[in-house]
C-alpha cells in the first residue's frame, strides 16, 4: 500500500482551493487548504505535508514571503508556486529563490498532475540522499548532478557557456528522475526561433499521457537544434550533460538574467 500524500495548498481564492482538491483527489493525494499563508503556516505547525502548493499574490505574508520563510527555518518541504500574474520575473524569481516548479493559472488537470507528481518524486529523492549523506553513505548516487562549470535555473535546465559566446542548453539528470514514466515523444523549437527565460522552451511527453514542460535558463535565439536527440531519444538519459543538449543559443540578456541562475558547483537539494 502506497503511503499517503498530505498537500498543504495556500491560496486567497476559495475557487482556487477546491480546484485543487478536486483535481489532486483523482490521484488520491489528500490536501488541507489555507485562504492566507499565516493560516498556512499555522497548519505547517501541526502537520507533516509531502508539498506545499502556494498562490503568490494574497494579503499579508505573500508566495515569495513564504519560500523566504521556509528558508529562514530550514523547513525542507518543496513548494509549487502557481498565480495569475504570470510574469516572467515571477517564474524565474520564484524558482532562484526555492521553488520547485511555476505553475501559471489557470492551470489544467494535466499541468497540475504533471507538476505535483515531478515534486513529489523530487521530494522522495531528496530525502534519500540527505538519509545516505547522515549514514556516510558515498556509494548512494540518485541522480548526476551538474558539472561544476554549469548554471541552473531551479533544478529543471541547464546553461553552459561556450568560449564563442554562445550557450548550450539542456535538462537536469535531476528532472530526468523526477519524471517516473518513459520518454514517448519530445517537442523542440526550430532554429532560429527565439526563446525567453522563464518560459517553456521544449516539452516531453510520457507513457502515462503527462506532458512535462521545461523553462529556459535564459533568453536568446536558438542558433542550433541537436537533431541527435531526435533521432535518439534515449541520449537525453544517458547523457544529458554533454551529448545530450538541445539548443546552442545565441544569449541576448546574459549578463542580467546569469545572476538567476544557480552555480552547479554549489549543487545542493
């Protein structure tokens, strides 16, 4: 028997919340909802909850006051920020300062089980790591992280900085792990299409009917696609670092949007 998921969803919509439970109770997760963070944090207090899917606009303390809070006491439980001023400062704000995913609404049933069940899964695998670390355990490796000359936007994509200027960009063996069913399809811009920091640059679709979309480390016009993958999609998981990148991008913002990204030599859960 699969032991049971507690949500915390924290939003000033009542709409909003009922949404949630609707949808999350098809997969039998259960959740406890709040109309402001206080009362969130109050049930935070008095019960052990998996994830926290939490609105950013609401009166008093707001969605990045409460990542901020949850930082300040080391409280590990990861957070879904979702809102309906979807903005491209608020998704890459959202993930630099600890979110695990940004969910804009209206949100559908497939976009909210897509991105509960990558947190969930990235839960799991935080937990295990941090339980092999305390045990001393250097033999426990659950994922590869990025190499060390890497930045990351969350911990879903990936930016590299080649000699030329350009940036290859591509996935998070993280991410790969997060997503618990075969890789069927993978959708990729063209070259020369342009994409922005923040918003979906390519998407992948699994055996269980879930379409996982990732967010681009940072904006430019694709200069390259790597026409390897799609002829092979399995590379992505067998090298997502090197061989298995998707775009060479020309950067057109790089010095602002570089200080969102996260230094992959600090990798850390």
């Amino acid at each position: 028997m699969k032991d049971v998921v507690h949500i915390l969803a924290i939003d000033d919509e009542q709409v909003i919340l009922d949404s949630i439970v609707k949808l999350c109770s098809l997969e039998n997760w259960q959740v406890d909802t709040a109309i402001d963070t206080e009362s969130g944090l109050e049930k935070l207090s008095n019960k052990t909850y998996q994830l926290i899917i939490s609105d950013i606009m609401m009166p008093g303390m707001d969605g990045f006051g409460l990542l901020e809070y949850l930082r300040e006491k080391e409280i590990s439980v990861p957070v879904i920020i979702t809102t309906g001023f979807s903005t491209v400062e608020n998704a890459v704000k959202a993930l630099y300062t600890g979110a695990v995913d940004f969910l804009p609404k209206p949100f559908t049933l497939e976009e909210l089980l897509s991105s509960v069940s990558r947190a969930l899964q990235y839960s799991t695998i935080r937990d295990r790591q941090k339980a092999a670390m305390l045990k001393n355990d250097t033999e426990t490796l659950l994922y590869i992280p990025c190499p060390a000359k890497y930045r990351r936007l969350g911990y879903g994509g990936w930016a590299f900085l080649e000699a030329d200027g350009s940036v290859k960009i591509g996935l998070t063996d993280l991410f790969l792990r997060t997503i618990q069913s075969t890789i069927k399809h993978i959708d990729l811009l063209s070259a020369d299409n342009e994409i922005v920091q923040g918003n979906s640059c390519f998407q992948i679709e699994t055996d269980d009917e879930l379409t996982h979309s990732l967010l681009a480390p940072l904006s430019g016009r694709i200069l390259k696609v790597n026409e390897q993958i799609l002829a092979d999609i399995t590379l992505i998981e067998k090298d997502p670092y090197f061989n298995g990148w998707f775009y060479t991008i020309v950067p057109a913002n790089l010095e602002f949007e570089l200080k969102y990204l996260i230094p992959c030599s600090s990798e850390n859960l």
